[in-house]
C-alpha cells in the first residue's frame, strides 16, 4: 500500500473536505435530516444564524475589498454547512452526548500537541512582553491566543460532564477528566494569552455563581485561582498583571482599544452594512493608516458589518441563549433534571459566555465558537421536546 502514498491525486486531495461533502450528500438524500433541518428554520437561534450570513453575503459587493470579501465568506459558509450538518445528524441525547465526546477528544489532541512543544522547548518568544509562549503544531491553532480560548470553550463541557457523573457514579471516567482539566489549564497559563486570562477567571466566576453549592463552590474555585497564580512564576505573573493596566502597558493591549474606536469610526462611515465582511484590516490601512487588525470582537463588527450585522449578531446570541434556558426548564419541570442534555445545556451557555468575554481582546467574528453553540442549542432543544413529548404520549 505505500505506492498509494505517491499518486499525486491522493497527495493533494483535501480529505476532510471530501469528507464534508459526502456527509452533505447524505443529509440530503436522508429524509430524516431534511425534516431536522427544515425544523431548525422554526428556532429563532438559526434564522438569526441564517440571517447573518445573509447580511455578511449582503456586504460583499459594496465592501471595500469585494475579492477579499468573497474568499472570507466562502470560509464562513463552510462553518455554515458545517452546522447544518449538526443540526441534520444530531437525532437524539446518545447522539449529542457523542458529539461532545467527540469534541472533547479533539480538543485533548489539540491540548497534547502544545504539550509536546513544552516537553521539546519549543515555544515562540513575544518581543512586546518578553514571554516566551506555547503554540501548537497544529495550523489552526499556532496563535496562541486561539489556542487558549478554544481550549477554554471546551472546558464547561468536561466540567459539567464531571458534575454529572459524579451523579451517576462514573468515577473512573472523572479521573481521567480530571487530568485532562489539569493540563488544559497548565497549557492555557503556558500560552500567555491574557484574552484567555480573563476567560479562564470569568468562567470561573460563572460557573461558581450559578453552582448548586455557591458559595463553596466559589471557595474552591479561588483557592484553585489563587494556587494557579503562585505555580505559574513571576515571567507569566508580570505578563498577566498588565489586564489591569487597561492598554496602557504595551503596545499590543493599547491597539485592542484603538481597534474598537476605529471599528466605529467605520460603522459610522458606513452605517448600514460596514465595510465588508474580512475587509476591516484594509479598510483600518486606508482610513487610519493603521495596518492592524481590530483584535476585539466589537470594533470588527460594527466596522465590517454595520448596524445591520451588529444588531442580527446580538440577535444571534440572545436566541442561542434562549434556547438553553427553555430547555434546562423543560427538563426540570419533566423530571429530566438529570439528564444528561441539562448538563450539556449549562456547557453551552458557559462557553457561549466565554466566546463573548473572548470578544474583549480577539477578532473572533468569523470563528466556530459562536456558531458551534448556536447549533448545537437548535439540536438540544428539538432533542429535549422529542423526549419531553413522548413521556406524555406515554403516560396518556
């Protein structure tokens, strides 16, 4: 079989884009899927989703860069079609619970791969803080700021997984999750990310505040704050320190702030739909003779997409979040107060928290975290009134 290995055909065949397409070509001849999809266009959460991309397609042509604009949301669109794969597929909980499995999974590979790099040295030197910083090898994920909040928008999943198995006594399971957290945690300090900082310590905040046990648990939760804090040294110490700074220690947090300012200064030159979708960094060279990207969520949308995005993109996250709490109440008052798509539903909404407090320092429109929970709350509430609908039908 190694001659396969030379076929230049199989060489530079996309795998994983070959794959997506014959899972598409699946829900599209499976009439099961169709009807699951044409259910997510009765949940507010996706036709907001659907709306924004209309409105980011909407913006190409009177963007500053229509080519630009155009290749960007090709990419977006994949994420889209990736979605609706998710809405399509997912049919019932054991379903759900495999693909967070399957989440979790991939994110332990990715969190193994800039372990490896700490176990080589091999790290990337900052020059405007003076921190040497962890990436991973893989493509995506080598900014390491990425790395730190896609790390950190899967950890409510692996938390709340541990809550509830402690309910059904899964203690072999939690072990193991347990030292997944553990070296999450040590690679997100390793990447010197203070976007991924300040989601760490706001998930913490979350996660404890809405806790059975509150006040417990937002003791637990400080001492393991404040045991991170002495084991992580004084080079990350002093890196970290400069949140409270407010921009103006370096270079770096000061253009987060800048950024936002010039996002408006754009969306009020171009108030309906911005200046196209992944046209920021051009338009900011041309208007502000500043190069850079907007490195926060606020200033890249209302400057790409105008009032127009920025109000369906709220939307957006309210629906999302609408249909996690109409689950977790459909589930309590049903007696599913344990399952575990209550659970999953918590998950979501923390990582949907910390995609938004990502927001503060990271140009993260464009990326899976939003749209993943999104979807993944559409399946969770037509999962949860399937199940709800049929223990009436039974007990009828």
């Amino acid at each position: 079989m190694l001659f396969i290995g030379k076929i230049s055909l199989l060489e530079k065949m996309r795998h994983e884009a070959l794959t997506g397409l014959l899972l598409l070509l699946v829900i599209f001849l499976n009439n099961d899927a169709i009807n699951k999809i044409k259910l997510a266009f009765k949940n507010g959460a996706w036709k907001a989703y659907v709306l924004f991309g209309f409105v980011t397609f909407l913006s190409i042509p009177f963007s500053v860069w229509p080519g630009n604009a155009f290749h960007l949301f090709i990419d977006f669109f994949k994420l889209f079609l990736f979605c609706l794969m998710i809405v399509g597929c997912i049919r019932g909980e054991k379903e759900f619970n495999s693909f967070v499995v399957l989440f979790i999974i991939c994110m332990v590979y990715v969190t193994l791969g800039a372990f490896q790099n700490h176990l080589t040295g091999t790290y990337a030197f900052d020059y405007a803080t003076g921190t040497y910083r962890i990436e991973s090898p893989i493509k995506f994920y080598r900014n390491s700021n990425v790395l730190a909040v896609s790390i950190l928008q899967c950890l409510p999943f692996i938390y709340y997984r541990i809550i509830h198995n402690v309910i059904i006594k899964k203690k072999v399971e939690n072990a193991l999750l347990l030292i997944i957290m553990g070296l999450m945690m040590f690679i997100v300090v390793l990447t010197g990310s203070r976007g991924g900082f300040l989601v760490f310590a706001g998930l913490m905040v979350f996660i404890s505040y809405r806790s059975q046990y509150r006040k417990s648990a937002m003791l637990i939760m400080l001492i393991v704050a404040v045991g991170i804090w002495i084991l992580m040294g004084q080079e990350y110490q002093n890196r970290y320190s400069t949140i409270s700074e407010l921009g103006q220690s370096d270079k770096p947090a000061h253009d987060r702030i800048l950024g936002l300012q010039h996002g408006f200064e754009m969306l009020l030159s171009r108030p309906i739909i911005g200046v196209g979708i992944g046209c920021y960094q051009h338009a900011r060279w041309h208007m502000f003779n500043n190069p850079l990207w907007a490195h926060n969520l606020p200033g890249q949308l209302m400057g790409e997409l105008g009032v127009s995005g920025t109000i369906v993109f709220i939307i957006l996250l309210w629906q999302c979040y609408r249909n996690t709490i109409k689950a977790r109440i459909l589930l309590a008052d049903n007696g599913f107060r344990l399952s575990s798509l209550y659970s999953h539903a918590m998950a979501i909404e923390a990582s949907l928290f910390a995609q938004i407090i990502n927001g503060i320092g990271q140009h993260s429109l464009y990326l899976y975290g939003f749209y993943l929970m999104n979807a993944l709350s559409v399946a969770l509430l037509r999962i949860t009134e399937n199940k709800v609908e049929v223990q009436e039908s039974s007990e009828k």
